[in-house]
C-alpha cells in the first residue's frame, strides 16, 4: 500500500496510513490465503514434474536395460584359438562348443601407385609435378591445346578429360562421371589432390588420396566383400576426352594391394602389378529357362520404382529393357524411375506386349504378395521368357534398365551388367565353415544361432557357449538395488511428514526475515507435499504387485521373484536377495531369471489380434506398463512440467486462481483509494474547523 491524499495538515495527530493499514486487514487476509494457496499449488505442480522425470528415466532406461537378454541371460564364449576367431553370444544361443574353420578373410578393394605418379610431360622441371596437365600431356600438346583456347569463341569449360567411377556393379551401387574442363587443366591448374576431392564428393564408396612425400595415388573402398569394387571406366565413344580419361587414370600407375595371411596366421600384404587398362564384357540377357518369371523383391504398386537401386547419375531418370518370349521382343520403356511406380510399370510391360503379335506375354502384380509376375498367356506358346539390356549400351535409361531388372530379382542367380574399358578391383568376402556349413560375409563378422564370430585369420579354432552365472546374479542384485532405491523414494514421499504450522510465506513476511530463515521455513512448509498421494500409492502398490504375483507362462516351480530368491524384508515393499537361492534356481533353470523378469505376456485373441496377458508378463514388463499408464495419469493431472498452461487439471486450476487473484487485486486496489478517499475528506473538514475556531477565537 502507498500513502496517498493531504492528511496531517489540521495537526489532528491522526496516523492515516495505520488507519488505512487496519481498514484493508480483512481484504488482505483473503488475498494472502489465495496467494498461499497459489504458492503451494507451485510446489506441487513442480514437485511432480519433478517426479515425472525421475519415473521417466527410470522406465525408459533402469526397467528397460533389465528386458534385454543380454542383462537376464549373459553368455560366455571361449575361443581355443583366439587368433582365428573370437565369439559373443546372446540369450538366443545354445550351451554347446560350435567348430570354426576360417578359410578366408574379408579385405577391401585398394588401389595405390605400383611405383610412382607417371607424367606424360617428362622434362627435368616436371618430375614431380602435381599438375594434371603433365600427367596428361607433353610440353608440345600443352603449347597447342593452350593456343587453341586463346582462339575467338573458343568455349573453355568443355570437357577436356572424362572417365567414369562406380563403387560396385549391382543395384545399390553408385556409377558417376568425373570430367575436367581445358579451364580446370590449363585456367586453374588443378592437382592430383583435386582430383582426389573429385573422388571423394563424387558420391561413391571409395576413399582417395595423394601422397606428396612418395609421390603415390592411392583409391580405398570403404566397405569389403567381393561385391564392393573399385570400377575406373572410359566411355566407349571415340572422343578425345575419353582419350585422355583413359590416359589420366593408366598414369596413375595403380596396382592392387592385398591382404593375406601366412602359414602362422600372420597377416601380410602384397601389391600386384600396375593393372591393366582392359575391356571387361559385361552380361546382357538374363533368364531364357522358364516360361514365367516372378519378382523375388515385394513391392507395393504406388512405390516409385527407384525405391529399391540406385538410379543413374544426371537428370536422366528413363529406364529401357527388352522382355523376350521365344523369337519375339518387346521394348519397355520408363519416363522417370523416380516418379513411375509398380502399376505403370506393370502397364507399360504390357502395352509393350500388347503392341508385338504373338508376344504372349502379361505382367501383373499380386496385391497379397506384392510380386510381379510375368508369364505366358497362350499355353501352345512354349517359349521360354528372358531380359535383355545390351551391354555395350552406356546411357542412363539403359543403366537404370539393367538396376531395376537386377533388384527386382526376376533371375535371382545372375545380373545384367554393361560392358567396361578400364581398371577393376574387388574386395574379398570372408569365408567360414562354422559346423558344417559355409558361410560368407562383407565384414569378417558372421551371426549363427545367437552367436557372433569375428574372423581374425585363416585356420581352424572351437568356439564354447555358456551361461555367465556370475554376471547374471551381479545383474539381479544390480536390480534388486535400483528397485529399491526407486520404491524407498516413493515411499518417503508418501509418508513424509507434514507440518501445518508452517504455511507459504507471503513476500511481507518474507521481507521481515533474513534468507536462511526464509530457507529453514520453505523447507518445513514444503514437507509433506505427497503425503498419502493418491497417484504415488497407486505407482507404489502397482510396483510390489508386479512383484509378487506369480509369472503364469513360466512352466515349472521357478514363476516367482520368490522362487528366485527375491522377497520383501518390510511391509513397504522394500526386497532382499539370497544370492544363494538365485544360484540354486539358476542351475537348475537356465532360463529361469530371463522369464520371471521380460516375458511379453502376449496371447492371440479369438479375431486373431494379440493382447498382453498381465499374469503372463513378466515383472519388470509389468512394472514398466503399469508406471506407463501411471505417468499418463499424473500428466492429465498435474502436466510434466512447472508450467500451467498445459491443459493438466492443477495448471487449469492454477490458472483460475491466478485470474481471480488479479481480479481480487484491482478490487483491492479500489478499496485502499477508496479508504484514502474518506480520511483525505476528514483531513479536510477537520482543517475547515480549526480555521473557523481561529476564527471564533481571534486566534487565541
């Protein structure tokens, strides 16, 4: 309140301001219990956002971590010779011994200098050259390709040097051009580290680099396995800048570096000969055994068709392939991979069928399966069905032709591939007989039956399978700690005394106090603030239920946290582990802990949906579902944060609160004016009567 109007002029001795003061106690009074009220509301709105946080947490990450198999049924692996093959196993594995023999290791195509860089411009000062222009080229070439750019109209940025890269050659794999303008050779005097950024943002799997100190380039495909390559092509089209592509890449003097290893498991590498700039026939027609071919991928009917490879470099998106049946052909031909779906596909092959006589010939896709079929439609035609892309073809439509066919998988043993002038190095595919049978991989790492090797060289080695009992049981009491830390706090807050004395502070008597004091009282006035909350009762008796109740889908005596060893040692749910109980259970059922803590519980309904049984489910699955629908309860009640306009009923609550506060504020606000009114107007008519008493008196 403010002093506010004339008083004290009559010398009347009347202390408005008190006056004042004493009129507006009972309004204030009203207001100060709205403000506790508020205050109050507050804490709890920010003791339960508290709250959720910590049940968020501990749901999401704590319960979470004892679902995973890798927590309740830990392995052990063992390797008789660790330098072929080392194994982790999951809950998924058999307790068994499992032979490996490792006949091959899986390495990365690598392409470096056998030598040194080579230039074509041999003179003294350009041995060590970094310019592309004297790999390419000799003094007298450089003088006369510089001569004609000097010429009126000549164009600078066209394409002087041109070549293909591609990582791989089936559906996935990337193919883009690189070319250099006379601007980029002769204008800007690019380097063999700009052609290695060339390579390394041309959206390939392949890694280049240039040596400086040894003179050397070097070309690394980031994944191995025989399917991950390193492809260095020149377009089949006569033209000078082919040419010196062709030029560029054979004075890089590249060799292939591989990685073997020695009769002692040693591993060792060895570098080919420069490779050869050689022309590789590619494959043009695939099937041509049966008189129908079905698609080995699913694919929906509105799915753009480049869904499933890697369309082609370029603007150009087209695609073409020819479908033969017997001695007739048919053309299909696609505007856009990437627009064009399944259905105009399916149209497309059978308008192209339809336009050729005696074709016999029609493409449709199952809605059930989501397989294309094409087959004959004339049971006298016995001719048989191929695919045809010519492979000396190098144009986008015929490229994204050759990628759809191969990732559609209508031949699922052969691939259509173009024909190739350049330098070609794969990687290696590992190879390992693991009881009995061959398996590859890209990687050295093979997962069998819950067990995952890692390849470490050639030879023979016995992997052991079993169960970490010690891990297991550190795990259990590991759990037994993070329950009871959670269900300890909970039950604090449910039974944390109150004290009523001690209300919310108004910001007077805040003022009055010194700021421990004001801490030590917030302290006791904030105890209490769940006490015998109904939300923390149900999240506490939801928690000990889970518990308790036995696991019904787990056959045999161990169905309990009891039988595990796991019990209560007060009457607020607080548990207790006998390590040697759990042991006991464990060694008589492997599979024990696994099933009383993660099963899903689920059961197949009569209309065929699934449903979680809760006396099915295991107790950790139980306690997480049942804090889940307890979170959503606490959110609708109080939000998730201190905020209070969330739409939870005490931020609405709040938030009315809040209103009629500034509404009683104002009126508060009129009544003091009004107070201050009515004293000034005394003041006034007390100063009139004193002057008409001087009066009177002649001022005696």
């Amino acid at each position: 309140m403010s002093t506010r109007g004339i008083y004290g002029l009559s010398g009347s001795g009347i202390d408005v301001d008190s006056m004042v003061r004493v009129g507006m106690m009972s309004k204030q009074k009203q207001y100060d219990k709205m403000y506790k009220e508020q205050t109050k509301n507050q804490w709890r709105k920010d003791a339960y956002a508290d709250l959720y946080a910590d049940l968020t947490k501990f749901n999401n990450a704590t319960m979470s971590n004892y679902k995973m198999s890798t927590t309740t049924s830990p392995m052990n692996t063992s390797s008789s010779k660790s330098t072929v093959a080392t194994a982790s196993a999951n809950a998924d594995a058999a307790v068994m011994t499992h032979t490996v023999n490792v006949t091959d290791l899986a390495s990365n195509a690598y392409l470096l200098s056998h030598d040194h860089v080579k230039r074509a411009n041999t003179s003294a000062s350009a041995s060590k050259s970094l310019y592309l222009k004297d790999m390419l080229f000799d003094q007298t070439t450089q003088a006369s390709l510089q001569a004609a750019m000097s010429a009126p109209g000549f164009d600078r940025n066209q394409a002087l040097v041109k070549f293909e890269v591609a990582d791989g050659q089936d559906e996935t794999a990337h193919k883009r051009q690189i070319s250099f303008s006379y601007e980029d050779i002769f204008g800007s005097n690019e380097t063999l580290n700009d052609l290695a950024s060339r390579f390394n943002s041309a959206g390939v799997n392949i890694r280049a680099s240039y040596d400086t100190a040894n003179d050397t380039f070097s070309l690394y495909q980031k994944s191995g396995g025989d399917g991950n390559k390193i492809l260095l092509s020149i377009a089949q089209d006569g033209s000078a800048e082919s040419a010196n592509g062709k030029r560029l890449i054979q004075n890089l003097d590249l060799a292939q570096s591989e990685q073997t290893t020695d009769a002692s498991g040693n591993l060792t590498s060895t570098l080919s000969a420069p490779i050869a700039f050689a022309a590789h026939a590619g494959t043009h027609e695939i099937g041509g055994d049966e008189t129908s071919y079905e698609s080995g991928v699913s694919v929906a009917g509105t799915d753009a068709l480049s869904s499933i490879f890697t369309p082609a470099g370029g603007m150009d998106h087209s695609a073409s392939f020819v479908i033969k049946h017997g001695t007739k052909s048919a053309t299909v031909s696609l505007a856009d991979v990437t627009t064009d779906d399944y259905d105009s596909l399916v149209t497309a092959i059978n308008a192209a069928a339809a336009a050729v006589p005696g074709m016999d010939l029609q493409a449709a896709r199952d809605p059930m399966t989501g397989r294309i079929k094409i087959g004959n439609t004339n049971p006298a035609n016995t001719g048989n069905v191929s695919f045809d892309v010519s492979s000396s073809l190098q144009t986008n439509a015929a490229a994204n032709g050759r990628s759809l066919l191969n990732a559609m998988k209508f031949v699922s043993d052969k691939k259509l591939t173009a024909d190739t002038t350049g330098v070609d190095a794969a990687g290696k595919s590992a190879t390992a007989v693991i009881d009995g049978k061959t398996y590859k991989s890209d990687t050295g790492k093979i997962l069998v039956a819950g067990v995952s090797y890692t390849l470490q060289s050639k030879g023979s080695t016995s992997i052991a399978v079993s169960q970490d009992t010690d891990k297991l049981v550190e795990n259990v009491k590991k759990f037994v700690e993070d329950y009871n830390k959670m269900i300890d706090k909970l039950n604090g807050m449910y039974t944390e005394k109150q004290y009523s004395d001690y209300q919310p502070l108004t910001k007077e008597q805040e003022a009055a106090m010194t700021k421990e004091q004001v801490a030590k009282w917030n302290e006791k006035a904030k105890s209490g603030l769940f006490y015998h909350d109904q939300n923390v009762g149900k999240i506490i008796s939801s928690m000990r239920e889970a518990i308790y109740t036995p696991v019904d889908s787990v056959e045999g005596k161990y169905n309990t946290m009891m039988s595990l060893g796991i019990s209560s040692e007060t009457n607020q749910g607080h548990l207790k582990l006998d390590e040697d109980k759990l042991k006991k259970a464990i060694a008589a059922d492997p599979n024990a802990v696994r099933q009383v803590f993660s099963n899903l519980g689920e059961v197949k309904n009569a209309d065929g949906t699934t449903s979680t049984n809760y006396k099915n489910e295991g107790a950790v699955n139980r306690i997480s579902d049942a804090l889940y629908a307890n979170l959503k309860t606490m959110k609708k009640y109080a939000g998730n944060s201190s905020k209070i306009d969330d739409a939870s009923q005490l931020g609405d609550l709040m938030k009315s609160l809040q209103t009629k506060m500034t509404n009683f504020q104002k009126l508060l606000d009129g009544f003091e004016k009004s107070l201050y009114k009515k004293y000034d107007a005394m003041e006034v008519a007390i100063q009139r009567l004193g002057v008409s008493m001087n009066y009177i008196t002649g001022g005696r």
